[in-house]
C-alpha cells in the first residue's frame, strides 16, 4: 500500500557560524574548511592565552593582598588585651609612598576604639610580606591601647627628636576642607557613624614616623578631633 506521507526533505546542514546569525533563512555558508580556518584564525590562538595569563596574575595578587589584610586584622584583634578588645574596628590597607628612599607600598593599620579612640601604625612592605613577629615588634603598648580604647590621644610610636616630617608629594584626596563627611567611629555598620567636616588634609603629628600621614582631621558635630586612616568609604565617606 503506497503511503500519503510525502518524504520529508533532508535535512539541512548546520555550521557554527549560523548559530550566531539572527537571521533565520537558511544560506549556504561556503565550505566547512573555510569555517574551521575563520575560528582557529592565529591571532586568536596567540592572543587568549596572554590575556588568560594577565588575568590569572591580577587575581592572584588581589588574592594574596586579601589573605594578606585577614590576617593582619587577626594579628592585631588578638595583641590587644581581651579587657578592651570588644568593638574594635581594624583598618587595613596598602599606601603608596611617593618618596623614591622609601618602600614603594606601605601597609597601613589604623585600630579604632568605640569610645572615638584611634591610633595608626604602618609597616614599610606590602600585607602579604607582613610577619607576625615584624607586627608586634611595632604594635603600640598596653599603655597606649588603654588610652585609645578610652578615648585620650597617646603617642605612638614615640617621639624621636631628629623625626621630620616628610614634604615629598601626595596623592589627591577625594575630599577638601571645608567639606562635610561622615566618619566611622564605632563597629556597628549602621549606627557608628558621626557627621562632621574636614578641617586639615595630610594630618599629621609629631609622634608618627616619617612619611606616615592620615588623609583626613576632621572637626565632629560634637566638638571632637579625629583623624581618618584612610581615603575609603570604609572610614570616610561623603554626608
């Protein structure tokens, strides 16, 4: 018995370049070879594996600079003495020194008490170089963390008489003064923040050592002083 059905027409052949068309009618591509040299064209072969391989390099340096930040903020929570351990907030960051005699990037550690109390130690390398033995060599004493956590300055490290301040140039700061900011000045991440305006850029006293500056001396809503470590929204951030 002869079927009804008319033959189906054979199938069409599919190519890589049409997957990527919007067009839906069908048109002969050429010949697979010319497909096959269009994909693997030379250029395209030497040019992903150099791209692959600088990406490869900046993850792994952004990896290690973080690695570098956690445990440097663990070194530090655990130096300071439990009693006046609980609110703290450790800032950790690298800086660039435009000063050609000294480390090209210096690891800044700023330690901020909830009483308002705060104090800055930098380490001349970058965070993944930081050792723990080098961190406590240059952590402040006990003395000193006990006036911070109550709110008073203290020196640190101590004064050296032939210690100069450094008049090399600086980065550009986001903020100038006069400007209003909000400034972080306890752990919690909604409530320990406190209006004021910066009233000095590249704050500096005479106790820290050479070419270490705060960005920022900012005048609070409450009459206080304080200065902030860094230029990040972290610590400083716009009203």
């Amino acid at each position: 018995r002869k079927s009804n059905e008319r033959p189906s027409s054979p199938k069409k052949p599919q190519f890589l370049s049409q997957h990527h068309s919007r067009d839906k009618s069908w048109t002969n591509p050429g010949p697979i070879r010319q497909t096959v040299i269009l994909y693997y064209h030379p250029e395209t072969i030497m040019f992903l594996p150099k791209n692959e391989t600088a990406n490869s390099e900046v993850r792994a340096a952004e990896q290690a600079r973080r690695e570098g930040y956690s445990r440097i903020e663990l070194w530090v929570t655990e130096a300071i003495p439990t009693e006046i351990r609980r609110g703290i907030t450790v800032s950790v960051q690298e800086v660039q020194c435009g000063d050609p005699d000294c480390s090209p990037i210096d690891t800044a550690i700023a330690i901020m008490f909830p009483s308002g109390g705060r104090g800055m130690l930098g380490m001349p390398m970058e965070s993944k170089d930081v050792s723990k033995e080098a961190l406590l060599d240059v952590f402040p004493t006990v003395l000193v963390l006990e006036a911070w956590f109550r709110g008073e300055d203290a020196e640190w490290p101590p004064m050296d008489d032939d210690d100069e301040a450094d008049s090399g140039p600086r980065p550009r700061l986001r903020f100038e003064i006069g400007q209003r900011v909000r400034c972080r000045v306890g752990p919690d991440p909604v409530t320990g923040w406190a209006q004021g305006r910066v009233v000095q850029i590249w704050y500096r006293e005479p106790s820290w050592p050479a070419n270490s500056w705060a960005p920022y001396k900012i005048e609070l809503e409450d009459g206080r002083n304080i200065f902030a470590p860094g230029d990040v929204d972290q610590i400083v951030r716009e009203a």
